[in-house]
C-alpha cells in the first residue's frame, strides 16, 4: 500500500482528536535499546514523534492486522505484533501498570476491524431489543369494555306487582328481589339430623301401638256382637 508522506505529517499536526499521547519507550526487532519518543494515537494511526510538539512524525504504525500482546523483557511492557508475511514486531514500555493497562487497551481497540465487530455487535444487540418489543406488543392484549359497561350500574331490586293484572290462584304476588318478597320470605329453621335407627323405633312403636290398639277394637267388637240364631 502506498502512502503519501505530506498528507500523513498534515494528519499528523492538524487539529484531529487525539485518542491518547504520552511518552513510551520504544524498541525495534534488530536493536535491543529502548529509545523514548512521543506517541500520538488518532484513530488507527500511531504517530512516534522524536519530541512533544514536533510537526513531522519520526514514524507511523498502522495498527490493522496486529495483536497487543505482554512481554517480558521489561516492566511494564507490551508488544504490537503484525502476523502478516514479513510483518514487524513493535516494543514498547511505560512508567507503570496502570499506564501500560491503558495503552494496550487503546490500541488494542483502535483497528478498523475491531470497530466493524463492535458495529455489527452493536446492531445485533439492536435487532433483538427490537424482536423482543415487537413480540411483547404482539402478545399484549387489550379489552375495552363497551362504553355502557364503563359506567355502574344500579343492583336489581325487582319488578313491580301490578294489582290490575290477574293471577293465578297458584301464583304469588311477591317477586324475588322486591321489599315485599323479602317480608314475606321466612327464616328456615336448621333441621337436626336423627339416624334412621331412631327413626324407625319411634315410628315402629307407633304402628305397633295403633296395630293393638285396632286388634282389641275388633275383639271386643265381636264379643258384643250376639249370635246368630238357625232356624
């Protein structure tokens, strides 16, 4: 890929956000020194300048097609390994953990690639927040009742009896509801339960009393009945 040198330096020193910059200690593959320069982070351009506010970049890495990864050479630092065919590996270190936690992160996030996954992340996230809303409005039902149902409603009392209209002489004149059927309506008396064993010797007493009783009407009967007389 080419690059055009003057429209990275313009990059470079225009005024773009800057992700993050700070001092960081950097190393090559080839030499084993540590040479401090300053890092200027903008999108997924690392700009490495020979010191803090020079125009012209000592260096860019393009951070696609790499990994942030842990070393332990130094403390406190990280590698950017490019996995391509002849690709470069790049040596950095900070002043602290909290530091190195902080530029690892920032480069590992700043490919163009990683920002495609969080997008298409980001939309799945989208479609199914909307699948489930749907689904829930869906399976929402709701009744309106009638507008004659919204308003309350007197309790029957019952119809009126009509002393002009004739009734049966089965018929009552009092209506289930009204103030006369209720006056007219008896209280019911609680029936007490009796076993049908002691409903059978009152009762059978009874008929055994009435049985004598009725065999002595007949003898007595016939004792006073006078004979009848041949002729």
């Amino acid at each position: 890929m080419k690059i055009n040198e003057k429209n990275l330096y313009a990059f470079a020193s225009s005024a773009t956000p800057v992700d993050r910059e700070g001092w960081l200690d950097l190393r090559g593959e080839v030499g084993k020194s540590y040479q401090r320069r300053w890092f200027t982070l903008k999108g997924n351009l690392l700009f490495y300048f020979d010191k803090k506010g020079d125009k012209e970049p000592v260096g860019v890495i393009i951070l696609e097609g790499c990994t942030i990864e842990l070393t332990e050479e130094e403390s406190y630092s990280f590698k950017i390994v490019f996995h391509c065919e002849g690709g470069r590996t790049y040596f950095l270190c900070t002043n602290s953990q909290a530091s190195m936690e902080a530029w690892m992160k920032a480069l590992a996030c700043a490919s163009y690639d990683y920002m495609k996954l969080m997008v298409a992340e980001l939309q799945r996230q989208l479609d199914e927040a909307q699948a489930e809303e749907a689904a829930e409005a869906t399976a929402l039902v709701t009744i309106t009742p009638p507008d004659e149902e919204l308003e309350p409603k007197v309790p029957p009392r019952g119809q009126r009896h009509n002393p002009f209209n004739k009734m049966g002489d089965g018929e009552s004149k009092t209506v289930p509801g009204s103030r006369h059927y209720k006056e007219s309506v008896k209280a019911e008396i609680a029936r007490k339960k009796v076993p049908f064993r002691d409903i059978h010797t009152v009762f059978g007493r009874r008929v055994l009393a009435d049985r004598s009783e009725w065999r002595a009407r007949i003898r007595n009967k016939d004792e006073s009945t006078p004979p009848l007389i041949q002729l």
